[in-house]
C-alpha cells in the first residue's frame, strides 16, 4: 500500500482508492497521478494506492501455505484498509483485474464508497475466458513464460499491439521490463489465476455512481459497453476513448478530466476548475454569484476558503442521507 496526501486532512479532501491491474502494482497508478494532467486534482487529493497481496516491489514469494484470495474476497476486505487509516469513504479507481476488485467493494460497502471509476471493468466470467481461451496456457513453474505474457501484453493493450504501431516496440519492452524486474512472477500468477476464476459481478445491484472507461482499441471495449447497457443510466456514465488501448497511458488527460467532472458531480474538488476555464471566473464571489454544477448550485460565499468549499456535498451521495457509517476502528 502506498499514500499520497495528509489523510488528516480528509474532510476537506477527495480521498482515492486505487486497485491496480494484472501485471503491474501501484506504480501504474502512482505514474498517472504524477502527470501533469493531474496537478491539480492531486493537490486536492489524498491517494490510497493497493497492492495485491505479493505484488509491492521486489516481494518475496507468497508462503506455500497462503491461500491467494478471491476477487469477490479482495474487495470485501477493502474496507479493513480503510478502517486502519480510519477513512470514512473514498472514490475508488480500478483497471481491469483491479477494477473488479473495486467493484465488489462498492457492493459489499457502500456507505464507505462515493463512486467508482472503473477502467476496462469485467462484468462476466464466461465471455472473457472464451476470448482469451487461446492466448493464455500456462506458466512455466512459476515464471512468466511466453504464451502467459502474451496473455498479459494482449490484456493491457489489446489491439494496439496489431497491425503498423509505431510504439509497438517500445510498448512492449517497457512492459516486459517492468515484468521481469521488479513484479514476483510467482504471486503475479496467483493474480491472473483469480482473475481468471472470478464469478459474475452483479453491477445491477450497485448503489453508487459508476463512471465506466475503455479504450476503442481495448480486448474489453465490447465487454464493457455490454455492461453499460444492462445498467441504471441514472447511476452510470460510459467513456469510450479513440485510439487507445491503454487509456491512463495513451490518453491521461481524457481520463483525467472524465475524473473532475464524475467527482464534481458527486460534490467534491468543486474549486478544481474545468481546463479551459477562467479560475478567476469560475470562483467569482461577487454578490449573488454561485456556481452550478451537475448537482445543483452550491454557493461560494465571500468568507469559503477553497478548502472548505472542497468539502464533499454528503447529500449527494449514493446511500441514503439516513444511513448510518459504521464504526471506524480506532
């Protein structure tokens, strides 16, 4: 686990829990927050990142003994992390195997999750096992051998690895780098063997927000666009972003500003400005002046410091205003 941001500072904050993907930990996320699309967003922010169990930097092998968990498992034990930093409630952002994760998370608790950001997000079981049936065969012991990480290349990438890419190559041997250098291959196929024995995901009973992201050239552009149709339409939005396969790598600021407005409207880092937008006019405070969102108008008074109006909107979110939070651990 990695933390970015003074959690203390939580009321006045968004705070974001991230899951990360098959083939890669904290650092695929910890790099998009570092961007400069994200600047701003971060300054207001506090950052969770989650490493599956083996997957930190350099670890060692999971003991024998150690039953890898679950996807439904990893998300529902989400909130013992939070209870440890004793965070009420966070917007979780997930990719793929990780997105999963969040998903079940948000299912099992939502009176400690304001939204979810799921990029790549598998709805089913069946239909992405028969995709992949003949891209993925086995390890070789415990390494990553080359039909596994032909797996992995087709499941972060998807069809940008086709054809004439001119990256192709690049692409490719930073991942593989990444892959053979600091990931435990060991654990990294305890990860892919969960995800791939995971069970349907029933987003239909979801009762926060979704914010759904693929990219046009991703394995699960289809997959995901499937789920959106089965859903609430009042409770999800879909972004399907052109030429991209991997959209926090290929397209950070689209995914950044699709973040900012799905957080706007769930009344947090309402002092972020939209790119494109006069700060000065977008926090006007002359005399009758507020600023409307997809919420409904907050107004900013003369005496609200932007911290303060950063404060999330509880009245929005997707639980009742009756529900109780439960206990925070101390």
């Amino acid at each position: 686990m990695r933390q970015a941001g003074d959690l203390s500072q939580q009321e006045k904050r968004a705070v974001f829990l991230t899951v990360h993907d098959l083939g890669t930990n904290h650092s695929s996320f910890e790099e998009f927050v570092n961007s400069a699309c994200m600047i701003e967003i971060k300054e207001r922010s506090c950052f969770i990142h989650i490493d599956v169990p083996g997957h930190a930097d350099n670890a060692p092998n999971l003991a024998d003994s150690f039953q890898f968990p679950s996807l439904q498992l990893l998300g529902e034990e989400l909130v013992t992390v939070l209870d440890f930093l004793h965070v009420k409630y966070v917007i979780g952002i997930g990719e793929g195997a990780g997105a999963n994760v969040l998903a079940r998370f948000g299912l099992a608790h939502p009176s400690r999750c304001l939204g979810l950001i799921l990029i790549n997000v598998t709805g089913s079981a069946a239909s992405v096992l028969d995709v992949f049936k003949t891209k993925f065969i086995s390890w070789k012991g415990d390494e990553v051998g080359q039909s596994a990480e032909d797996f992995l290349l087709y499941h972060k990438f998807g069809y940008q690895l086709v054809g004439d890419n001119p990256d192709k190559e690049k692409i490719v041997s930073e991942f593989q780098s990444r892959l053979h250098s600091s990931l435990n291959s060991k654990n990294l196929k305890q990860y892919v063997k969960a995800f791939m024995s995971r069970k349907d995901l029933p987003l239909k009973n979801c009762k926060v927000d979704l914010l759904l992201i693929t990219g046009i050239m991703s394995p699960y552009a289809s997959v995901v666009e499937k789920l959106y149709k089965d859903l609430n339409k009042e409770k999800v939005t879909l972004l399907k972003v052109e030429r991209a396969g991997d959209v926090l790598a290929d397209a950070p600021a689209k995914v950044a500003q699709s973040i900012l407005l799905f957080c706007k409207g769930q009344g947090l880092l309402t002092s972020v400005a939209m790119p494109g937008v006069d700060r000065n006019r977008a926090f006007s405070t002359s005399s009758g002046g507020s600023t409307e969102g997809s919420t409904g108008a907050r107004r900013l008074s003369r005496g609200m410091s932007m911290e303060d109006y950063d404060k999330p909107n509880i009245r929005r979110l997707s639980v009742t205003i009756n529900e109780q939070l439960p206990p925070i651990k101390k």
